[in-house]
C-alpha cells in the first residue's frame, strides 16, 4: 500500500514509500505518523501540496514563504531534503540512492545493528538486502552495510549542521539565512 509523507509542521509533501502490513492483524497496514494514504494531487507549477485536516491542498509557494518565518522555511527544506534523500557510494559496490523518511531511518538503525551482529560473527558474504529510493534490491556485506549507514548518517548530519548554521549565523552565513538557501544547492551537502 502507498503512503505519502508529509512535515508535521507545514503538512508539505516530503516524499512516498510502502506501508508496512500489521503483523497482528491480517489486512491491516501499519501508517506512521505524518504520513497518509490519501494520494497527493499532481503537482503544479508554483505550488505545494499540503496534507491539512485530512485532505491534499495545493498552497502558493510565494504565499508559504510570505507567513511562515524564515527559520521555518530552513526547517522545512532541511527535511524536504533529507526525505528526498540521496545517493551513497559503497566501497566495492557502487551507488545506492536512499530516502530519509522515519520509517527509512529506522529500518536503516535496525539493519546496522543486524550488521554488526553478523561483522561480530565473521559473516563477510552479502545476506543483508536493502531496497533503494528507486525499490531496487541490494545485498550487502556487514561491512558494505556498515559503510552505507555511517555515510548516509554523515549526510543528514551535515544537512542538519548546514540548517543550524544558517539559523544562527555561524560562517558561511554570518550575514544570516539567504535568500536562495532553497535553491543555491552549494550550500547543501
């Protein structure tokens, strides 16, 4: 079953995946929150689609950006972007795009631990299968396992810190946040 993210501050689209099926009870699905399975609209030129009291609305970007205060609008792109995700290089495999919902993040924590397990245990053969931004399938080593959450912690580690730094100032952005902090994709990691 389809699901849509949305931010739980602005209700804005961050992003799709699977929900997951209720282990206890058949036909059930398990939706996390800030997450829905009411498809968005298609989106249109100059706009957002807003998840808002039980239903997808498309807001004018210009109007978003005019009311919500500027270290909101950080907030709100830092998480479009770690939802978005982004492609990893794993050591002797090659390139894994990956998304950074919650529901990602937890099952990216909980592969780790299982990888640190097997690494503990000599395993070095590929038994540990993910499946990508674009729902291919990959298996991994531990070690290859290991490699890809450490990296794409790193990311969202620094997209928070790029968010944190233009909030408060801190060089490059003593002048404050710029005005094309969404846009100039130099300023992101």
């Amino acid at each position: 079953m389809d699901i849509y993210h949305y931010n739980p501050q602005s209700g804005e689209l961050m992003g799709s995946g699977l929900a997951d099926p209720d282990p206890l009870a058949a036909g059930n699905w398990l939706i996390p929150a800030n997450a829905t399975t009411i498809t968005p609209p298609a989106a249109e030129e100059g706009k957002a689609r807003v998840f808002s009291e039980g239903a997808w609305t498309q807001v004018d970007i210009e109007l978003e950006a005019e009311t919500a205060p500027l270290s909101v609008q950080v907030n709100i792109e830092r998480d479009r972007r770690i939802a978005e995700g982004s492609i990893f290089t794993v050591t002797g495999y090659g390139d894994i795009p990956l998304t950074g919902t919650t529901k990602d993040m937890t099952i990216l924590t909980a592969l780790l631990i299982k990888a640190q397990g097997l690494k503990a245990a000599a395993v070095t053969d590929p038994v540990l299968v993910i499946r990508d931004k674009n729902n291919v399938t990959h298996n991994l080593t531990p070690d290859q396992m290991i490699e890809l959450v450490s990296i794409g912690m790193g990311w969202i580690e620094a997209t928070m810190q790029v968010s944190w730094d233009m909030k408060d100032g801190i060089a490059p952005f003593e002048a404050g946040i710029p005005a094309d902090f969404a846009t100039n994709e130099s300023y992101w990691p």
